[in-house]
C-alpha cells in the first residue's frame, strides 16, 4: 500500500480497531493484548517519509508498537530486531501493510557478534539509519541474597551493553553522512531504585539511564538527540505471559487496573507515541532527558 491516502484511512481503521481492543481490555477481557496497533488521536503524518530506524525488540510489545508507529507516519524502513523469526517475520508483513519495507534482523542481544551485525545489516538494505531505538530488554527477576553472577552479566550484556553497541555504531554513521538523528532508549521506572526481586534489572538499567545522558552529552554538537523513557508497569504480550506464569491468574489485568489511579496499565501504545515524538523533528533540541512515564509519582507521598 504506497498511496498515501490508502495508507491513512488504513491507519485511521486501525486506530479505531484499536479504540475497540482498548474498551475490551479495560473492561473484561485480558486475553486482548494488541499491543501492536498504534494508538492516537492524533491525525496520522508523513514526518518519518524517506527515513529509516533499527527498533530492537522490534518483535512484540513496546518496540513492535513503534516500528508499527513510524511505519504508520510514513517510515520508508524499519528494521525489526529480535530473536524470534515467526514474530518477526509477522511484523514485517504488517509494516509492508502501512506502506513500508520492514526487515527482520536476528539477533541475540546477549550475543557481542549478533548485536555488532545489527547495524551493518540494516545499512546494507536501507542506508544509514534516522533513528535508533533500544527497546530490548531482559527482565529477569533476582534478590541481591540470592541473584547468580550470570544472571547479573546477562541482565547487563542486554540491558547496558548491547544500546552501548548499537548507539555507537549507529551514531558513528549517522556524524559521518551528517545525519542528525535520534536514539530512544526504552528504560523503566525501576531504574530508579525498583523492586527487591529486581536487583540486577534495576541496576542494568539504571546504567542504561546514566549512559543515556553521557551519549546525549557526547553526540550533541553533531545535533544527535539521544533519550529515554522510564516506562512503568506496561500491558504487553509479555507482561501478560509472565504475570500468567507467576500468579496462574488469567484476568491478572483487570485487577491490575482497578488498583492504579488511571484505572489501567500503561500501553505500548502510549509508550510509542512519546518514543515518535522524540525521533522526530518535533522534540526540537529536547536531549539527554530520561522521562518518568507512570503513573506513580517517584518521590511522592501520601
Ligand atoms: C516464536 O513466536 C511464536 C508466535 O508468538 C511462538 O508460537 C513461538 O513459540 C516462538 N518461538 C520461540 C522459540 O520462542
């Protein structure tokens, strides 16, 4: 679908598909995870038009909701990064579907050579990229009494080295063919201190944070934004997979929703809207901000 107003009322159909699975999930349903239809009430743009980005995580959950996002306002390539080719493979049909050429990338984020290949892969196919997004994360649980030496590297070999990686070889191209681009990295509200269970994410995050703002720092007199995004507790397939496991309660959500003051979870949705706004023109000169995007206050009390 390249004709742009083909393309709009196709985004203007799934926003208000999506509108629907939002109602379904904030009423009964928890089985609706659509977490990869862009939600906004915004009208649907061309800002993306003729640029390209890396999403990594791209497969499901928070980083499919953005690539799905910057197809949808007019992304010419997204690479999709992640290790299930299925996923992938899926999404790249759907970004065909808004009118833009999607590429799976397999990789292990864990994996030093899989995450060097990624950049080179996508430049070979589309040029240098735009954009540049770390959405991928491993989430593993551990207590500081309790948590393995390995478990502690992998939660930073995914979680720190690998945006690490990527955000220098994609800004490396980017200051070299004088692209003023711009790298999200997808955080958590826990990298401010978190969860006794999450010893080793938190920290892992917490230095993603920290090198967000270093980068940004860096990368600024070459006009690169570099931010993040400290997402709090977020609907996805794999939220909703692991609270399943953990609690064997299917309508986990619902519950979930009733005990926050917004009455519902964060979506990917929303996550995505905000990670756009921050590639695009529209940020400004808007670097080196890592954004609390919750609906817990952190240093406020009751
Ligand atoms: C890949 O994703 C598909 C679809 O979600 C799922 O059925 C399959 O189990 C996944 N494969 C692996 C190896 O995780």
């Amino acid at each position: 679908m390249t004709n742009p107003v083909a393309n709009l009322l196709f985004a203007s159909s799934i926003f208000a598909a999506r509108l629907c699975s939002f109602r379904a999930v904030a009423s009964s349903s928890p089985r609706t995870f659509s977490t990869s239809i862009p939600s906004s009430s915004l009208p649907r743009s061309s800002r993306f038009k003729g640029k390209t980005f890396i999403v990594t995580g791209g497969t499901s959950g928070v980083g499919e909701s953005i690539a799905l996002q910057l197809a949808a306002e007019g992304a010419s390539g997204v690479s999709v990064v992640g290790r299930n080719e299925t996923r992938g493979n899926g999404v790249v049909s759907k970004l065909r579907d808004l009118g833009c050429e999607g590429l799976f990338i397999k990789a292990s984020m864990d994996s030093v050579p899989d995450v060097q290949a990624v950049v080179p892969k996508h430049e070979e196919r589309f040029g240098v990229a735009h954009g540049l997004v770390n959405s991928a994360g491993d989430t593993g649980r551990g207590w500081l009494k309790d948590q393995s030496v390995e478990s502690w590297d992998r939660l930073f070999a995914v979680n720190a080295r690998a945006p690490f990686i990527l955000t220098q070889a994609a800004t490396n191209s980017m200051i070299r063919s004088k692209i003023q681009g711009s790298v999200v990295n997808i955080i958590t509200i826990t990298s401010h201190g978190g969860q006794p269970y999450l010893c080793g994410y938190a920290a892992s995050k917490g230095a993603l944070s920290t090198f967000t703002k270093n980068a940004a720092h860096q990368l600024r007199k070459d006009r690169i934004k570099c931010n993040g995004i400290n997402i709090g507790w977020t609907a996805s397939a794999a939220e909703h997979k692991l609270q399943v496991e953990e609690t064997g309660d299917e309508k986990w959500l619902e519950k979930a929703g009733e005990k926050v003051p917004f009455g519902r979870l964060v979506q990917p949705g929303d996550i995505a809207e905000l990670a756009c706004f921050l590639l695009s023109d529209k940020s400004g000169v808007c670097t080196g901000s890592v954004i609390d995007f919750d609906q817990m206050v952190i240093g406020g009390y009751d």
